[in-house]
C-alpha cells in the first residue's frame, strides 16, 4: 500500500503536472478497495509515505 502510494506519487514529469494522473488515481483506488482496509489506516500509511 504505502510502495503504491509512493510510486504513484512520484510521477509527475514536470513541475506543473499533477503528481497523481488520473489513471494512476484511478488504479490505486482500486488497490485500496481490493485491500479493504479501513479509511483510517489508508490515511494513517498515506501520511507516513508524505511526512
């Protein structure tokens, strides 16, 4: 989960593009639904791939 969130945040070719394309966005949702782990810990490891 959290080598996913990284990976998909690191994306971005240039400054002005967004980190996460919507592909991208579109595919990690759907790990995060297969997973089915609770919202909390999806933003707990999503702020740990961030800080």
């Amino acid at each position: 989960m959290k080598l996913s969130y990284e990976v998909i945040g690191s994306s971005a070719r240039t400054p002005d593009e967004s980190a996460i394309n919507d592909e991208e966005a579109a595919a990690y949702g759907r790990l995060v639904e297969l997973l089915a782990l609770p919202a909390d810990v999806v933003r707990r490891l999503e702020a740990e791939v961030r800080h």
